[in-house]
C-alpha cells in the first residue's frame, strides 16, 4: 500500500481549505488534486462509497476517508499531529471544530445567493482548474447547474435569513474569545485556530487566499457579510492567515482566476 497522501479539494471549499491547512501545519507531505465542481460527482461518490459527493476527501493507497471531521480523525489516529492537536487539549479543539463546521454550510449558503447574480465570477471560480474542455462544459452546463445547487443548499431568502443568524451566533462568540488572547486556546498556534479561520475565510476574505481575497470575490460575494468586516473575529482570521498561512499559499502554485 503507498503511503501517499492524496488531497481531494475544491478551490472555494472552506472545509478543503482546514484540512490542508491542517497537513501544511503538520508538516504530512501530501499530494493535492482539485476538482472541478459539478464533474467532481461521480469520482466523489465512487471513492467516497458513502452516497454522497462532499469534498474533501484523503485517499492513502485504497482506503479513502470523506468529510473533514472524519479526516482529521483519521489523521490522529495514524500520524503525529500533536504540534496541532495537542492530546492534552484535543476534545477542546475538536469542539471548537464542529462548533465552526456547523456554520460551513449556513456561509457557503449565504455567499451563494448574491454569487449567483455573477455568472461570470461563478464560472471562472469553477473552471479555474479545470481542463479546456471541462472549463466549456462547466460554462455551457452553468445554467442547469445552477438551479440544482440552488435546489440542493437550500439558497432562498428564508433560509438564507437563518444562515445569516447562525454566522452572527458564532461570530459574537468569537469576538469575546478573543477579547484578551491571540489564539483561541493558551498562548499557541493550534488546530482550534485553524478550524475557527479557515471556515470563517469566506467572509473575511484575507488577501493570502487565491480565491477569498481576490478582488472580484470580495466586491460581488463576499460583500454581502459587510456588517462583520470590521469585527475582532473577521479581523482576527486575516491575522492567522497573514501569520500562519500566507508564507505557504506563496509558495504554493495556483492558476491565476481570470473573470
């Protein structure tokens, strides 16, 4: 069995994001492969065997492991990752992850619905890794495609009223976690950071992120979280992507997202 690890992601997956923040922290030498959103279905299903097509998925030779908690847990439990999740800490840090995984959904949902305004952006986000041929599909496919997302995220106004909610909820709490202290647990760099900054990245849109801080982003969907952009919280995950996260997204190569 190889023992390489292999990244399932797509670009403007924020749960994606954690757990390969998550490996680059950790120092776990993987290999990433980025999916095409709508074609990334039928290869999510078949490696996942779990019925459903989330991303990310980590594949080691033929065992793969879907949906980021269930990552991380795997990860424990076969690699050191103590420097991240110390053991001592660890059922704190990990409510602290599902605590911010629950508002995953609630902020794709709420970003989606003025993103949905901007085919052009959408399609350039979907396509940017894609193949020629993909990119036309992707593009040609765009004005089905976005009916079923809408279908299957739930982004109407009613529910997206509710998303809002939930994201100040966690939000406010945020702010007064962070009222006296850098890091949310002790005077360290965690996974507790991590969880929290890379599901909230979305709405703080750090300039470190290929996809969160590039202009059009952040003018045509990410606007719409306007009322937290000065908030200590939003504030805070620019912080750890300028501090933990901006030396490795430089080194990293991205094909640039031409709108």
């Amino acid at each position: 069995m190889s023992d390489t690890l292999t990244l399932f992601t797509i670009n403007m997956s924020h749960y994606s994001e954690k757990v390969r923040w998550l490996l680059d922290a950790s120092c776990l030498p993987y290999q990433e492969q980025p999916l095409t959103p709508a074609l990334h279905t039928i290869p999510m299903l078949i490696k996942g065997r779990r019925w459903q097509t989330t991303v990310p998925l980590l594949q080691r030779g033929g065992e793969c492991i879907q949906d980021s908690p269930r990552i991380v847990a795997w990860l424990t439990q076969h690699y050191d990752l103590e420097s991240c999740l110390p053991s001592v800490e660890r059922q704190q840090i990990l409510a602290i992850q599902a605590r911010f995984d629950r508002i995953g959904k609630p902020i794709a949902r709420f970003l989606y619905l003025p993103g949905f305004a901007h085919g052009a952006l959408l399609r350039a986000i979907w396509g940017q890794f894609a193949s020629p041929l993909a990119r036309l599909f992707v593009s040609a496919s765009y004005p089905v495609v976005k009916p079923m997302f809408q279908v299957k995220l739930r982004i109407n106004e009613r529910a997206v009223a509710r998303a809002r909610h939930q994201i100040d909820v966690e939000i406010q709490w945020l702010n007064a976690q962070l009222v006296d202290r850098r890091y949310l647990l002790g005077d360290r760099f965690t996974f507790a950071d991590i969880a929290a900054a890379s599901i909230l990245a979305p709405l703080a849109c750090p300039t470190e992120h290929p996809i969160y801080g590039h202009p059009e982003f952040r003018a045509k969907m990410a606007s719409a979280a306007s009322q937290w952009a000065d908030s200590p919280a939003l504030q805070w995950v620019r912080d750890m992507y300028a501090l933990h996260r901006g030396p490795v997204w430089a080194r990293m190569t991205v094909p640039p997202l031409l709108v």
